[in-house]
C-alpha cells in the first residue's frame, strides 16, 4: 500500500480545506446571500417550467433523431469540412435561424449535427444562429426598443453567424482538415429511406417545436396572435403526424401509437386549460413505448437519452449559478444590478466591452432580453451597449457555455466565446458611434 505524499497527493487535501473555509464562512443569514440563493431557485423552477418539457426534451428528441436517421454523408455533403463553403454557411445559417429557439435548447441540435461530422466552422454558425436570428424576438426589439436597434440587430447576427463560424474554421484549421481527412475514408452513404421521408419527419418534429413556444407579444394583432390562439391545434396536428409516421415509416406499431395517443387526446378533453399535461404525458409514454422497441424507435429514444443524460444536469447546474449571481429579470442576486447599470452608460469601449461579458454569462429566456434591455436603457444604459448585449446574451449563457465545452472541449469552447464578446463589441462601439 503507498503511503501518503504530499507532493503527490496535495490537491486532495487542498480541496478539502478550500471547501471547509468556503463553507465556515457562508454568508448565511445575509440578506444578499439568502436572496441569491432564492433567486438561483426560482429561475431553475422557471426555467423547469418554460422550458425544459416545451424546448429542451422537443430538441432532444431531434438531436438523438439527427443521430439515427440522418445519413452521415448528407450531413458531410452540406456541412462537413470539405464542403462548399457558402452552401455550408448559408445552410447553417437558414437552418439555425429558422428553429428560433434559446441557446439551451440548441445544445442539443448543435451536439448532433457536430458528431454526426458537421465541420466546426458550419456546426458554430449554427450554435450562434439559432438563438440569434430569433425573427419573433428581432420584431419585438424593432417594436418596443425602435426599428433602428431591430434592423442593426438582424444585420448583426446574420453577419455575426457566418463570421464566427469562419473564424472557428480558420482557428482551428489544421484540426479541420485532419478531420476531413479521417471523415473522406470513414463516410459512407447508408441513408436508409427516401428523403422526402427523413424530410417530413423532421419538419413535424420542428413545427412541434416552434409552435408548442409560439409566443404572442412580438405583435398585438395580426399573424403571430392568430397563430398564437391555435398553436395547440396546430401542435396536435403535427404530433399526430408524427405518430403515423412512426407507425408507417419506421415500425412502431398501431398499439405502441394507441397507447400513447389515447390517455394524451382524453386529457386534451379532461383538461383543455393545461395543454402542458396532456404534452408531458404524450412525451413520457412515447419515451416508454420506444424505449422497449427493438427497431429504429428504440434506437431513436436510446440516441435521445444519452443526449439528455450528458446536457441536463450540466443546464440546470449553469441555471443555478446564473440565477445565484445575477437573479431573475428584475430581480437581485449577489452582483448588484446598479453595478451593470452604472458601466453600461455612454458608448465607451469598456461600457461596450462590458456590456457584451455581461450579456454572455446571462441567462435570457427567449424575448426577455426586451424587456430587460428596455428597463437598462430607461436607467441610463448606451445605445451601442444595448446592441452589444442583443448580440451577445441570447446567443450565449453560463449553461450554455457548460454544455459547449463538453461538445467540443475547453480550448475552442473559449475561443467561441472570445469571439462572440468581440463582434458584440466591435459591432456595439460601431453602432454606439452613427446612433
């Protein structure tokens, strides 16, 4: 048995009495302290409730489908190393943009397109594009903080898209082309249906997606209310299309489908005011039904489950110190908010600078950074740093930093950070300067 070293062994003991200060010494009972605590659990409920059952399992479930039933050589095709460039960044950059989802809910998409061979440079442009060109939440910011700021934002994030993704090819080319290498022996071309089949698939896992989170309050009358008042219809709609492509295309079963459309449609009619029980519900019992399945469900659900089991805990872990330090909208945790206030003011490089750091360790749930943006510039904030936030918060967070780093490690993980907080302030002093 070897005996204990000190040269070897002290970070165990290092740790060990790191966390025994850490603990010795909590603030408990300090208004601050007891109130961050309280904000980082009430934004993990919010989150638990606005977006884990209506974005993040909806993702899931396309992220393990990516898996499955995508072709490797289409993926490699349209986005791979090799790729032609502006069909690949164009491609990333529509398909990203379409989603309009948070930049929680596009960790899931993002690992699977990557793994799937997507080169780093498309698989960035659409990390970055699905959260930033949110079309809903560009609207809304033309409305509510002027068509100035909406316009410089949409321009902003289409350009920001292909740029970072560029520079994370450029970065990192040499890994690129080891890749592509490696990729040009291994592929082959195993697509095991036509593709109007994988399409359709797709698409009604995606309009599921975006219409279970249709939010009303880009518009106060027009399309998105009058979408807004049938999201539910058209969400059946598209999940009972899913189920009979389940049944039809890939071998469910009619009783499988039974069993999951049956218990979801009669509490649809038990309780018409809660559409989130009978979605929950449908979720689980398709999990249960295609979890036990011996053909491409079951490896659909298994691909799912292992996307979930690695992204889960690292999100709602990154969601309690968010809210620990920085707390809900319009809430305090243990950073003041008069402290952001106070260094966003003016069109300086550090107000844009900070603006951009500040914005990329928030958590914004999808169209709140609005509201939150119109109450910072009421207190005094620039106008270049409001388009350095808009650009760099929905586009990053702390979870989503977390779960980033586990895709693709610490080193690339860093660089897209850097460059999301440099475009955000570059673009913010630019702006800041003509408006």
């Amino acid at each position: 048995m070897t005996g204990f070293n000190w040269k070897r062994d002290w970070k165990i003991p290092a740790l060990f009495i790191a966390v025994f200060i850490a603990c010795y010494h909590l603030p408990v009972g300090q208004a601050r302290f007891d109130n961050a605590l309280t904000e980082s659990l009430l934004l993990l409920k919010s989150y638990a409730r606005e977006h884990v059952v209506l974005c993040l399992i909806p993702a899931l479930f396309i992220a393990g489908a990516i898996a499955v039933f995508v072709s490797q050589t289409a993926v490699m095709r349209y986005l791979g190393p090799r790729a032609n460039k502006a069909v690949a960044y164009g491609v990333a950059s529509v398909s990203g943009g379409i989603l309009a989802v948070c930049s929680c809910t596009i960790l899931p998409l993002f690992a699977g397109i990557y793994r799937m061979g997507a080169g780093l440079g498309p698989a960035a442009t659409f990390l970055y594009a699905g959260p930033a060109i949110n079309i809903m939440a560009i609207i809304l910011t033309a409305r509510v903080l002027g068509p100035e700021l909406g316009v410089a934002r949409a321009v902003g994030a289409v350009v920001f898209s292909i740029v970072i993704g560029l520079g994370m090819h450029l970065i990192f080319r040499k890994q690129e082309l080891e890749k592509a290498a490696q990729a040009q022996v291994e592929v082959r071309d195993d697509a095991a249906r036509p593709l109007p089949q994988t399409a359709l698939y797709f698409m009604t896992m995606i309009a599921i997606l975006i219409f279970a989170n249709w939010n009303s309050g880009t518009a106060e009358s027009g399309i998105a209310v009058a979408v807004f008042n049938v999201k539910w219809i058209i969400t059946g709609a598209a999940s009972a299309a899913l189920g009979l492509m389940l049944v039809l295309w890939f071998g469910l079963g009619w009783r499988r489908l039974a069993i999951v459309a049956l218990p979801t449609l009669a509490l649809g009619l038990l309780v018409p005011s809660q559409p989130m029980v009978p979605f929950a519900a449908a979720i689980l019992l398709l999990s249960a039904v295609c979890s036990g399945h011996k053909g491409e469900p079951g490896a659909w659900f298994e691909s799912s489950w292992t996307f979930a089991r690695q992204i889960l805990p690292l999100l709602l872990f990154g969601v309690l110190i968010a809210g620990a330090l920085l707390g809900r909208p319009g809430e305090e945790g243990l950073i003041p908010s008069t402290w952001i206030s106070r260094c966003v003011g003016g069109n300086s490089l550090g107000a844009n600078l900070f603006a951009a750091i500040a914005g990329a360790f928030m958590y914004f749930a999808t169209l709140t950074e609005v509201p939150i943006l119109q109450g910072l510039i009421g207190s005094g904030m620039g106008k270049g740093p409001a388009l350095a936030l808009l650009l760099a918060g929905p586009a990053l967070s702390l979870p989503n930093m977390l779960v980033i780093r586990s895709v693709i490690g610490t080193g690339k993980t860093v660089v897209f950070i850097l460059l999301v907080v440099i475009m955000a302030t570059l673009s913010g002093l630019i702006y800041g300067y003509y408006f």
